[in-house]
C-alpha cells in the first residue's frame, strides 16, 4: 500500500508506472511492483541498473562502488539501487520484456536453509558477494552440487527477491538431495541462468483469466510466476490447479485465496480431475482463458489432450527441461 506522498515513476519507452516508496530505491520499489527492471548486484557495485532521469528529483540513500563518469551525471544517469524518488519521476531505463533479454549469468551461491515437507526438500540459496541474478518470474537456473550433475530447475523465488533463490526437490532425487544435505559449510552451489521462455506476458494481464495448471514439484516454477502477479496489483482473474499427492505448499496457496477475490485454488489428486475444472472454467469464465502448464512430461502430455479437448488452444507449455540452453551472451 503506498503513502500518501510516495511519487509515483514513469518508465520510458514503456510508459510503465509503479510507486517509489519512501524508504525504498528505485530499484527496490520497481522490482517489488513486478518490473523487471535491470541489475546484477542491488548493492551498487555493477553499475547494470543505470538509467537516466529525464523529470523529476531524486536523493542519493546508500554509497555506491561503481563509479558515474561527469559526462553521465550531466547527462543526468544514475544507478537506481541507490536513489530513491523525492517527486514524480520519469526515467529512460532498459527493462527485460522477453526472456532474450536477459543476459546469462553465473553466480557462487550458498545454503541459507533446508526444510523437508513431505517428499518434498525446499532449499533457500544466498548468492555471494552482494550478487543477484537478474530473471523473469517462471525461468529456471542450473544448479551444480559439488559430486552431481548439474541439475536445471525452476527458481522458486520472486524475481523481486533480489540475492536469493529457492529451489524444491523431490527426495526421490536422492543424489542430489543428500549432496545438498550433506554440503561442508564453506561449500558453495553454483548458479547459472536464466532458462527457457516460460513466464507470464504482462501485455496479456488485462482481459484474460489466468489459469496455471502444475504437479508435484514443478509449482516451484507456477509460484513466482503468481507472486509476479500480485506484484503488478493488477489483479486479473486466476486459477491454480495443483494436481500432487503431496501439496506441500498448500497454506501459501489457500492464503491467496484467502486474500485475493481474484485468485481460486484448487488442490488436486490426478490430472484426471483438471479436465472437469478445465470445462466449468472454459464455459463459466466471462473471460477469455490463457493457460499456463508446467508439469512433469506423461503428466504434461495428458495435460495437453485435456486441453485441446475442451478447446482451449491459448497454451503456455513449460519445456525448459528439454531445451537446449541457449548460449551465453554476454
């Protein structure tokens, strides 16, 4: 909720609008808005979240390491982790619509905390050194466990959540889930990413019922892509369909629920159970549905019959475990 008096940012060319809060950087109150803004560290140590004030007042909150050249603050840039609004702004700045945009990164990470739910094993990672990787909500990273294989998997955070990452895997990953238990403290688990193309379009937030379809462990990759939602208090109509026999984040779920009259979840035992939904839903809904699946391959396959079944052929399909990592560019 914004104060009275917290000024409101206007980013061009987007035209995107979001309000800075009073004890918040630029950076922070864009991020936690759902704008993907760009940046690499939130500390002011990589300069990546440049942009330039073109109206409006800002004040300097935290130092900076990365140095502005005179020519640039003439010209009027700055970095926006360490600047908050002091009127209405209006800032050139580059954002990342599409996952192309984002460069590819690779972060040293380290476990902050584990909890077991079920057959479920939540891992919490901090990146070191003031880092942050830069994502679109719904995208994956590689995660390397000392003795593993690399492992590609959704990030579960936010990408609001600057400078950590969560991860949920299923203990039948019993490798991976005893390497990760059993990592030395001075150990580290090495993060590169972004992947795939599976996020939410924002341009199609307005007009459409958002209806996310998921299983098991793969809610790791639906989660921040509602939280990304709820950032841009838009609030268009969604639905969450877990099919799982294990929902161990079901408390998370019934809490948007509970808190948004935009958001109905339901908790579900096969996938058999999500073409009824899917019907209700398609001849009840006064909106257009736009579906997002992201689910294990038989599942996702069933999934996808169920679908062209009831005729809805607006689909967001999750691949990224069988893509191809796109190269590095940067």
């Amino acid at each position: 909720m914004s104060a009275p008096d917290d000024p409101e940012v206007t980013l061009l060319p987007s035209g995107k609008q979001f309000v800075s809060h009073a004890h918040s950087s630029v950076l922070e109150s864009g991020l936690s808005a759902g704008i993907a803004l760009p940046y690499r560290c939130s500390n002011g140590s990589c300069g990546e979240c440049r942009a330039r004030v073109v109206n409006g007042e800002v004040e300097q909150i935290r130092f900076h390491d990365y140095t502005v050249t005179a020519a640039e603050k003439n010209a009027g840039v700055l970095l926006l982790c360490s600047h908050r609004a002091l009127t209405p702004l209006e800032i050139e700045v580059s954002e990342a619509t599409v996952a192309e945009d984002i460069p590819q990164q690779q972060l040293n990470t380290r476990i902050c905390h584990t909890e077991t739910l079920g057959n479920t094993l939540v891992v919490r990672l901090k990146i070191l050194r003031g880092k942050a990787l830069w994502y679109l909500a719904g995208q994956y990273a590689r995660i390397t466990v000392p003795g593993c294989t690399p492992q590609l998997l959704p990030v579960a955070t936010c990408p609001c959540e600057a400078g950590y990452l969560e991860c949920h895997l299923s203990t039948t990953q019993s490798d991976l889930c005893n390497a990760i238990m059993s990592l030395k403290k001075r150990e580290r688990i090495v993060v590169e990413g972004p992947q795939g193309s599976f996020t939410v379009d924002d341009a199609t937030l307005h007009g459409f019922h958002h209806v996310f379809i998921t299983t098991d462990e793969h809610f790791a990759a639906v989660k921040p892509m509602i939280e990304h939602i709820i950032a841009t208090e838009v609030e268009p109509r969604c639905t969450l369909l877990w099919v799982a026999s294990n929902h161990y984040k079901n408390n998370l779920c019934r809490s948007w629920a509970d808190a948004f009259d935009w958001f109905t979840y339901q908790a579900l035992a096969n996938t058999k159970a999500v073409s009824s939904e899917l019907s209700t839903l398609h001849k009840g809904s006064p909106s257009p549905l736009k579906v997002y699946v992201s689910a294990a391959t038989e599942a996702r396959n069933q999934l996808e019959q169920q679908l062209l079944s009831c005729g809805i052929n607006d689909c967001v399909i999750d691949t990224t475990e069988h893509q191809v990592s796109r190269p590095n560019n940067r």
